[in-house]
C-alpha cells in the first residue's frame, strides 16, 4: 500500500513538475544552479532501470516538499557512484531527472 501511495504522489509530481519549473513567463525551464542542489539520503539503487530512489529534502528549483522519490539519472554512470544508504548532495531537473550528484559533505 505504502509503495502505491508513493508511486501516486510521485505521479502527481511530475505530472506538475514542468509547469512550476517555468519562470519569467518566457516559455523556457529553468536551468539548474548551485542553489537548486538538495541533500538527500539513497534508499536504493537500481541499475537495470537506470533510477535511484532517494528520500530527499526540499526540492526548491520544483516547489517539492520533502519526501522519497524514484529519480532516473542523467548517465548511467552515476549509479556506480551511490548505495543504499549514501548521504549525498544532488540535483534534479524539470524533467525529474537526477543530473548532478554527490556524496554530502
């Protein structure tokens, strides 16, 4: 039950996602900066798929709230990087994708 809700919640998100991501009223998404970075901790890295779950922080660049998301990444690279149970410093993009990542400090 609890995987359903989060699979919802997670739906609901980034059905949203794009349209908070807009600014200036130009049309174009906005590119992700320094600030945009969150802290998080990974819950699970699956390779096949290409995505990492990861119970986050506030996700301010997407005016999300914390909680656990399943994020796909960038470069399958980054999968190498993480294990369950790394904290780390990452950013996500419009698209819910995870494009910069590294163990917090």
């Amino acid at each position: 039950m609890k995987a359903i809700v989060s699979a919802l919640l997670a739906a609901a998100c980034m059905a949203g996602a794009p349209a908070m991501a807009q600014h200036g009223g130009h049309g174009q998404a906005a590119s992700a900066s320094a600030s945009d970075s969150t802290d998080g901790e990974i819950k699970k890295v699956d390779k096949p798929s290409g995505k990492l779950t990861i119970k986050h922080g506030e996700l301010k660049n997407l005016g999300m709230g914390a909680m656990t998301m399943v994020f796909k990444v960038k470069e399958a690279g980054m999968l190498d990087k993480v294990k369950a149970g790394d904290k780390v410093r990452f950013t996500v993009d419009n698209t819910m994708t995870v494009t910069a990542i590294e163990a917090a400090k």
